[in-house]
C-alpha cells in the first residue's frame, strides 16, 4: 500500500479548503471527521481559519492495515471515499447551509 499523505484528503475551492481525516482513539468521538477552513486576506497576508469541524460519521471501515500502521487512515478514508463518492459536493452543500444559518449580522 501507498504511503498516506495527508494532501490527498485536502479538497480547495474558492476560498474554502475541506481535509478529511480520521479520528482513532478509542474514545466516544472516534470517527471520520471533516474540517473545513477559509482563506482570510488582510493587509497582503493569508491565513486560514477554521470554519467547523464535524464528524461525518463514527464508523470506520475494517481495513486490512492495523490502526498502529501509518497506513490506517489512508486506508479508511479510501474506503469511505468509494462508499460515498459524492462526499464533495455533498460538503459543500452542508457548507452552503451552515453559512446560510450562521452568518453574522452587521
């Protein structure tokens, strides 16, 4: 198997950066989370800020790596990628609605 590499689960659009990435602890959180960041612009500099930070699901795949392999999470993302293919669009469409309703009022 291919080494992880953590830019593989970075998708950029527009100001926004979506990272996939799996949370293997043995506590009640464990799961498949997804973080989404945006791009700020102030006075020439860049940062990128945490817009959330969600749990997509609890349940990760039985894979054939370990969990002790830096290969696990590679290959539990993958697995949920091919069962969920639209994982994409489908965040950036919560992403729409959960600006929609936590936009800040001036």
């Amino acid at each position: 198997m291919r080494p992880f590499d953590q830019l593989d689960w970075v998708h950029s659009f527009d100001d926004y950066e979506m990272f996939m990435y799996v949370r293997h602890e043995g506590q009640d959180d464990d799961g498949i989370y997804m973080q989404m960041l945006v791009r700020q612009r102030v006075d020439g500099a860049e940062s990128w800020d945490i817009v959330y930070d969600r749990r997509l699901t609890a349940e990760l795949a039985d894979v054939s790596v370990p969990p002790d392999d830096p290969a696990y999470e590679d290959a539990v993302l993958r697995s949920y990628l091919n069962d969920h293919p639209a994982v994409v669009d489908e965040e950036k469409a919560f992403l729409a609605k959960w600006l929609a309703e936590n936009s800040v009022e001036e």
